[in-house]
C-alpha cells in the first residue's frame, strides 16, 4: 500500500474528525524528520490532550534543531501535567545533555509526581553525570516509582560513587525496587556490586534473580575486557 503523501497527511492532521487526526499524526513515522516536525508542530495546541501527548512523544523521535527548543517550552510552561511529563521523557529520548537544566528543574520543582518521574528517567536517558545529585536526592522521594527511576538512571549515568547509596534498596519490600537495583549494579563494576548481585540472585521473585543473573554475566564481559 503506498504510503499518503505529505499533503494528504497535512490535510487530515486540520481535519474535525480526532481519529483522522491521530491516523495522520501515526503516518508521520515513516517520513524523515525534517518533513514530520512542521506537521507535528501543527497538532501541538490540538483540543485533545491524547493527540498532544503523541504529537509531544514524536518530537522525541523525529529529531531535528527544533525539537529541543519546543520540548523546553511545553515541559515549563504548559498547564497539563500529563502533557509536561510526556515532554520530559521525550527530552531523554533527544539525548540533549544542554537538557539537563531544564530536567532538574522540572524535577525540584513541579507539583506533580509524574512529572519528577519523568524527569528523573529522562536524566538517566540523557547519560549526563552531573545528574547525580539530584539522582541521590530522588533516592529519598516518599513515591517509590521515583525511588526505581534513580536508581536505574544512576546506573544509566555508570555513577560508581553511587554504589553504596543504592545498596540499601537491596531488602525493598517492592520488587521492581530490587530489579531496579539489579539492573543497574550490572553497569557499575565494584565488588560491593557483585556482592549484593549474588544476594540479589537468591532473590524470591524470579525478574529480580534473573536481572541479577544477567549484570553479574555482565560484570564478568566488563572485566574480560579490561
């Protein structure tokens, strides 16, 4: 089937009916990304917030110089949580480290828990280790999903210093918390690292042993190489 053209999706991107809409903003995905943005941009403000959510995710993905400055604008200044948490995480997607301002921004100071989430996520994705204070900080949120982002984004940033900090998740009574932690050791070559991932490989819950299973074989191909 050929795929519709740019003006057919251009068209239906204006047209009143949603689900014409959010089938054009779907076939921007197979067109280069200097084409996609000017139409995506269309459909930023759209009255539905599902449309803007996809539409925001897309700048993350069809990169070109005018994603970054956008995704900065919509995460500070628009009044959907939902909408700004969306932007942060396709900020991480970008890589941008010139992100990492507005990131820890966001996270110290927006209301919402989704957005932090997101933001925190989003600092690991952007693999910058000046995340790492605020990534210690988020260790001690009272919401535990941000509790498991840091601690996978302290691993994304290979932050070796955080080692003994995140050690103390190793008994959390969440299990996602402990796979978190598994994951993340496997990026941080210590031997206190290898130590709790042995622990962590008695784990009850079979995600968690096998995460650890697999960053202990991780661990081992790291030091093969040095």
């Amino acid at each position: 089937m050929t795929p519709p053209s740019l003006q057919t999706i251009s068209t239906q991107l204006e047209s009143e009916n949603l689900r014409d809409r959010m089938v054009a903003l779907a076939n921007l995905r197979d067109i280069p990304s200097e084409d996609a943005v000017p139409l995506i941009k269309k459909v930023l403000n759209d009255e539905s917030i599902q449309l803007r959510s996809m539409a925001v995710f897309a700048l993350g993905i069809k990169q070109t110089s005018e994603c970054y400055p956008l995704l900065i604008k919509i995460l500070e200044t628009d009044s959907d949580y939902g909408i700004r948490a969306d932007a942060a995480g396709a900020l991480g997607y970008l890589g941008d480290k010139r992100a990492l301002e507005a990131l820890s921004r966001a996270f110290y100071e927006d209301t919402d828990w989704l957005v932090r989430f997101s933001a925190a996520v989003a600092l690991g994705n952007i693999k910058d280790p000046r995340a790492y204070d605020i990534l210690i900080q988020a260790l001690d949120s009272p919401e535990v999903v941000i509790q498991q982002a840091a601690i996978s984004a302290l691993g994304e940033i290979k932050s070796i210093e955080s080692v003994d900090h995140i050690l103390r998740f190793a008994q959390a009574e969440d299990w996602l918390v402990r796979q978190r932690l598994a994951e993340a050791l496997g990026h941080l070559p210590t031997t206190k690292s290898v130590s709790a991932l042995k622990y962590l490989e008695k784990d009850s819950h079979p995600h968690v042993s096998e995460s650890a299973r697999i960053s202990l074989q991780r661990l081992k191909e790291l030091e093969n190489q040095n």
